[in-house]
C-alpha cells in the first residue's frame, strides 16, 4: 500500500546521493507529526481569520491590528510546522508517487480524490485558441507584474509575474498585499478598455470562466452521485436525485460575491463554491530566473510556487486551474526511463496532506490546456505548490474570492456610515460633527483606517500597471480618496470637542482613551508605509506620506494632552 512506503535517502536529479546539508534530526521529536491534528490546526487559525473579518458591529480596535495580528498569528503557526516537518524527516526524502509509479493511481483515488483532471483534449479547441491568444495579449502589452509582497515584515517580489480578472470592483488580497481586478466585460458594464485586443483578453478568461464553472458543476455532482452509490442509503439517493435535478438547471455566473452569509440547501451552496468571481494569472519563463527555490521534502526539484493553501476563499470553494505551458519538451524515451521521480522538464502540480509524513505526496503533471480542479475542502486539507519544468508557463487560477470586505460595494457603504457623522452648518461652510458617542468615534475612526491602509495605499503603491489595461479604477478611487479627506477632517474635530470647556473630564477621558489607539496605530502604519520598499512606488499619496504622518503626531499629542 501506498501509505506503508519507508522514506528514502535523499536524492538529486540523477538519482545519486545528495550530499548532506548538516542539518541533523533532533532527539527526542515528541509526538509524530500527523496529518489530520496539524490540518485542523491550520483550519481553526483559518476559520476564525474569516469569522474576525466577517464580524460587523462595534469594533474594539481597528481592523488593521485585529486582522493583523491573526495574519501574525497564522504565519508563525505555519512556519512551526514547517520547522516541526522537517525535524521529523531528518535526513530522508518523504516519498511521492508520479504517473510512473504504479501505486499512483490508487494513491491518487484513497488519498487525493478530490483533485479532478481534465485533460486538454476534452476541452473545446476554439477555447483553447482564444485563451492561449490572450495570455500572449497580456504578455506582448506588459500587463503582467511581478507583486510585492510582504511576509514577517519583510519585502518580497514573487517568482512569478501576474495579473487579476474578475468581477468589476472585486479585490483579492494575499500575502499582506490587495490586488484589484482588470474587470472582465460582465453584461451591463460600461469598461472601457486601452485597446480593442485587451477587450478580446479579457472576453476569453470570462468564457473560460464559464467553463470552468460548468465543470466544476459537473464534477461535484459526479463526486456527490458516487458518495451516495457508496452508501447505498435510499434517504440519501432521493436527496440526491433532487441535487442533480438542481445542478442541471445552474448554468448562470454570480456577479456579485460580495455576501458573506452562506445558504446550506444544496443549490446553493453548489453555486458558492462554483461560481468563480476572478481568476488570477501566472506567468514565468524557468530558464529566465537566477534561482529557483528546491521542493524542501520530497525531493521534487524546482518550485515556481512554493507548498501553500489558497487564501481568501469562501470556505470549502472549488480551485479550478487552467495550465499552458507553451510547448511540451521533447525527452530522449532512454533518458526519461532512467530519471527517477518527477520529470524535470515538465510542469506539474504537487500535492500533499498538509504537514503530515505518512501519506506520500502525488505529482501531477501538466500539459498545455490540461485543466485541474481541486473540489470541496481540498484546499484547506491539503497543500499544493507548482513544480516548475523547462518551458514558459501560463496559468488561469479561479477562485471564489471571500469578498465580503474586498468589494468598491463594501467600502463605499463604509464610508458613508462614517460620513453620517459629520453635518455643515446650514448658514456656512464649516463642518462639524453630529455625535461624541464613543461607539461612533471608534467606528468611524476604524473605517478611516480601513479606507486609507487597505485601499488608497494598497491601490497606490502598485503604480500605473492598471493603466495598461483599462482605467476603470481611477474615478472610483478617487470618490474614495475624497471620503478619505473628510474622514481627516473628522479626527481633527474630535480633538478639537473635546478640548472645549463645556465638555467634562470624564468625557474627555472616554473619548480619548478610545481615540487614542487607533491615531496611534494609523502613525505607526504611515510610518511602516514611508520606509517599506512599498512607498518607492507610491507615486499619487505624497500628501499622506510627507505631511499626514507629522499631522498625525500632532493629534496623538494635543490627545495624551487632553488626558493630562
């Protein structure tokens, strides 16, 4: 049996002995590392990500520190397990079955069956063709990038250069770092793009999309209709009869995304994990990189994407991936018998049971327009990286974004729940505010935070990439940028209520001791903005980098003042 195989010593490409990297097993490794215990670690850490970005009501400190502390949280978990996986492997590679092997398919059935292939030539050949044709679009008018991302306080550019599509108004955020999608042209939208050949781009990843979407349909209810076979349970097959009834008459893709409440009949749930609200793309050409990082424990070569689950994701979505790799290498027959374990010329997707060493890890391999779907909690149980091969690589990744808080909808109605504070004299211009409710104060300053660090300087920071595609997100953001002003002017008034006469100690203290955390946070983050590598690109916000941080000083002064 596939789960009985004894890790091996480890290897390099030609199959001889690796020589060590004096890294030595620690004694005493304590409790073995399995797979289901470190998995439902990971998913209540995750869980409770969305369960604190989902919460509405009064907020106890700002949406900045909560969801970053939990990120903190998350990746130190993770980097643990990491630790502790390696410590347990030692010196041995961790086994991994390919297509070679003959246990793989049987491996692949008990153990990964959630993971659904669909090769290139049961995919349409006109899809192929107007898929292929906009990434190369993409590619010849520069609108792939490399992102900037941060992870422990640090800066990185990812390996691979992308771009996000989806739903007009939708944002992706992974890796502290907001993504805002190219709009694909939905019915009723008015977008109006740099070219006509960025309209035919865009056109095709929503056909794909929609296709993508059948699929997927089609794959959870072929999963559903061989569970219930398996347990020949009449109750169930009546249940089912009606699911598939249900599921033949879901042909349509959901616009908007942006709920966070998730219906449990059948239907449609089906549709929340199906109905994809963008797709982020990948490129990257492997003979172009000075380095590629190694896969750590199996011994599976190079990495284009290292071990990871996807974030941001309504729970229990499907993944569906669309991979082009622009020519298949030719091997020597000679030459591929001899290799052993994955080939390193083709591209493939690894998967493994998250930070578990008893089950082997599979590698799949990829050829041009083969299309896989990771169903249900895959993504969640297990991890997936992107073993790189010799030829350039384009990937169409769909997902149902968890777009609760990531919509123009969203923040927008923030806004103006903040804005409903503030009122202007009937005779004149000047501005004041409606309540010192310490409720309100905290609200708004919250979403004044919220405006400023998740979306003005997130969109900001990545320059004039979206210009190269469409300028659909400059006036929006602009409308933003201007709620962002007033809600400055809102601070300011607070400070200046509650240094008046008429308003007693004990206010004053209420209203600054709630005040002061969040004035105090919004300095440390233009701080942390303004020396980043992420400021270099902040080409639009110089008011808020030179003067608002000395601004905000002030404030955080005259209101320990007030406290005095």
């Amino acid at each position: 049996m596939p789960g009985t195989v004894v890790p091996h010593p480890r290897r390099g490409r030609q199959g001889a002995p690796e020589k060590t990297t004096g890294r030595q097993p620690r004694s005493g490794h304590g409790r073995q590392c399995g797979g289901c215990a470190h998995a439902r670690c990971w998913v209540h850490v995750r869980r409770r990500q969305q369960h604190e970005a989902e919460r509405g009501g009064e907020r106890a400190t700002s949406e900045g520190t909560r969801l970053g502390f939990l990120e903190s949280c998350w990746y130190t978990l993770q980097f643990l397990n990491k630790q502790k996986l390696l410590e347990e492997i030692g010196e041995s590679w961790l086994p991994y079955l390919t297509p070679r092997d003959a246990e793989f398919h049987q491996l692949w059935k008990t153990k990964y069956s959630k993971l659904i292939l669909r090769t290139s030539d049961t995919v349409p050949k006109g899809l192929h063709q107007v898929v292929q044709d906009a990434f190369l679009t993409l590619q010849k008018h520069g609108c792939l990038f490399q992102d900037l991302i941060r992870i422990k306080g640090k800066d990185f550019f990812t390996p691979v250069s992308r771009i996000l599509i989806g739903n007009p108004g939708c944002t992706y955020k992974y890796l502290n770092t907001r993504l805002f999608t190219v709009p694909w042209p939905v019915e009723g939208s008015k977008i109006k793009y740099c070219n006509p050949e960025m309209f035919d781009a865009c056109n095709a990843l929503m056909k794909l999309n929609d296709y993508l979407h059948n699929e997927a349909v089609q794959a959870l209810k072929e999963q559903s209709l061989s569970e219930t076979k398996e347990t020949k349970d009449a109750g169930v097959t009546n249940k089912e009869q009606d699911f598939s009834t249900c599921v033949e008459g879901e042909r349509t893709i959901l616009e908007d995304q942006s709920s966070s409440y998730v219906p449990r009949t059948d239907c449609i749930n089906l549709k929340n994990k199906t109905s994809y609200n963008l797709t982020l793309l990948n490129y990257m050409d492997p003979l172009q990189m000075l380095y590629l990082k190694q896969e750590p424990y199996f011994g599976m070569g190079n990495m284009a994407v290292s071990w990871h689950h996807d974030e941001n994701l309504v729970e229990s979505s499907t993944v569906a991936v669309y991979s082009y790799s622009c020519k298949d290498p030719v091997i020597n027959r000679n030459q591929q018998e001899d290799l052993r374990g994955r080939d390193p010329a083709v591209w493939h997707v690894g998967l493994k049971v998250a930070w578990d060493i008893k089950t082997p890890g599979l590698a799949l391999p990829l050829h041009p327009g083969d299309c896989y779907f990771m169903l249900d909690d895959l993504n969640m149980t297990h991890q997936h990286c992107v073993l790189a091969g010799w030829p350039p690589r384009f990937s169409s990744t769909h997902r149902v974004a968890e777009c609760s808080r990531g919509t123009l909808e969203y923040i927008f109605r923030q806004c103006e729940t903040a804005l409903q504070n503030l009122q202007a004299e009937s005779e004149s211009v000047a501005l004041s505010l409606k309540s010192l409710e310490v409720t309100i104060v905290k609200e708004v300053e919250g979403i004044h935070n919220e405006v400023e660090f998740e979306w003005l300087r997130q969109f900001w920071f990545q320059g004039k990439r979206y210009r190269k595609c469409t300028d659909w997100w400059f006036e929006p953001m602009a409308k933003l940028e201007e709620f962002w002003k007033k809600m400055e002017i809102m601070t300011s008034l607070v400070l200046s209520e509650v240094g008046k006469e008429e308003c007693t100690m004990e206010q004053r203290n209420e209203i600054v001791s709630c005040f002061l955390p969040f004035l105090t946070e919004r300095q440390e983050l233009r701080k942390e903005w303004t020396a980043s590598d992420l400021s270099k690109s902040l080409i639009h916000m110089i008011y808020i980098n030179r003067l608002l941080p000395y601004t905000s000083l002030c404030l955080i002064k005259a209101s320990a003042r007030c406290l005095e």
